[in-house]
C-alpha cells in the first residue's frame, strides 16, 4: 500500500524527539514491510491544510502523526472518502489510540500500522460535524480553554498547564439547566458539564476512553456536581 505519512512537530510527543530521524525511521519500517511511504513534518497550523491536500494524493492510507485534535482534524477531512486513517499516537493523552488499542510507543505503534488490517470503525457526529472522542459542553470545555492559554512546550507542559487549567476552573465552575432528548425521553437537568461520546467510556480507569468503537452507540455523561466542593471532588474521581 501507498502511506502518506503526516507528522504534527507540534504534538506533545514529537516536541521531545528528532522529528526528521523518526520519519526515516517511518519509511525504513513501512518500506520493509513492502509499503511505499512519503512523510512531510508540518507545524500545527500547518495540519489542516495539509489533510485537505491529503484526499487528493495518490495514496491508500494517510497516517496521521499528533494529539486527539490532530486525529479528529485527519478524520473529519477523510470521513466519506476513499483513503484509510492510521493514528500514530504522538499527542499528550492519545485517547482515540487508546481505543483502538494502538501501541503507545511510536516505534510499536508503527510497526503495528505497517502489519495493520484496515477496519471500519464508529464517527460520532454534533451539529453536523464529526467528532471521534468526545463533544462536551460546560466544565471540560472551559478547562480546555484556560489551557490553551497558558504556554507550554512539552508533553509533561501541557499536562501541568491541564492541571492548573483544571484548578482555576473547578473554582469557579460553570452552572447551567439543559434538556435532553433521549431516545424520545426528555429530561431537564442542572449541571455544570455534559459529555457526549463516541461509544461508552470503559470503566475502572483514570483515564476516559472507549473500549470499543463499533458499538454504535452515544454515551451521555451529565454531572451531578455543580458547586465547587463537588466539583474539586470530581476531578480526583470521587464523584
């Protein structure tokens, strides 16, 4: 098969590594597995533009290198079209990877893509557009806006400037009444985060992710936290 390997310098894996070595590391393991591959290294702001020139290249597989946000970007540029999706897990949390059960190790990962079967596999879907981990109104995304805005340039950066993120948010966190339509049930509710996933979160873990992505299914995850106290105490998972 045809790769067409795109890599986000800016990912919090590839900010710590020699990004150019790790691409001849690329097209040495897909080359010897009999796979033809080119990699372009690209900066964040960059990515976009290079999926939307990615539909159009003479390719079968386009392997994305970065973060949640770089995958979903890659998906919702390919969703519909003729080309395979492969994530090679170079972000913070890596938690779509996660799901499909990727090796966390970039040199694992891709020799794992390169012996991969291609499968097709559940896009969730907000207002029209396509998401692949999670869509989430209130808390979270408020956390992820006080992140944004703080600098970092590292992996372990962006996880301390989560935490203080979450910090300032848990303090102040959002409060306000939804209702909901569940299969043709409607319920108001007050709260100060709603999640909606691509398929349900598996259970027992720190981390959030699917353990499945064929299911099919929405989750919907509504707190019952609103005030500060409950809040701070959802954060360390006593909620």
């Amino acid at each position: 098969m045809r790769f067409h390997v795109i890599l986000n310098r800016d990912g919090g894996t590839l900010r710590t590594i020699d990004v150019g070595k790790f691409a001849n590391q690329i097209e040495n393991t897909l080359s010897a597995a009999g796979h033809a591959a080119d990699v372009i290294v690209l900066s964040g702001s960059e990515i976009t533009e290079a999926l939307r020139a990615a539909t159009h290249k003479d390719c079968d597989v386009v392997m994305v290198g970065g973060g949640d946000g770089t995958v979903s970007a890659a998906a919702v540029e390919l969703n519909g079209k003729d080309k395979a999706l492969a994530v090679l897990p170079a972000g913070t949390m890596n938690l779509f990877a996660r799901s499909l059960a990727i090796p966390l190790a970039l040199e694992d990962a891709v020799a794992a893509l390169a012996s991969g079967e291609v499968r097709a596999v559940d896009l969730a879907m907000a207002d029209g557009a396509v998401f692949i981990h999670q869509f989430s109104v209130g808390l979270h995304a408020e956390l992820i806006r006080l992140r944004e805005q703080r600098a970092y340039v590292s992996r372990l950066g962006k996880i301390w400037a989560s935490v203080r993120a979450g910090m300032d948010a848990f303090i102040r966190p959002p409060r306000f009444a939804a209702t909901l339509e569940i299969y043709g049930r409607e319920m108001t509710v007050k709260t100060s985060a709603i999640g909606i996933t691509n398929n349900m979160f598996g259970e027992g873990r720190m981390l959030p992710y699917a353990d499945t992505l064929t299911a099919g299914v929405l989750g919907v995850y509504v707190t019952r936290a609103r005030r500060r106290a409950t809040t701070g105490a959802l954060g360390v998972g006593t909620v």
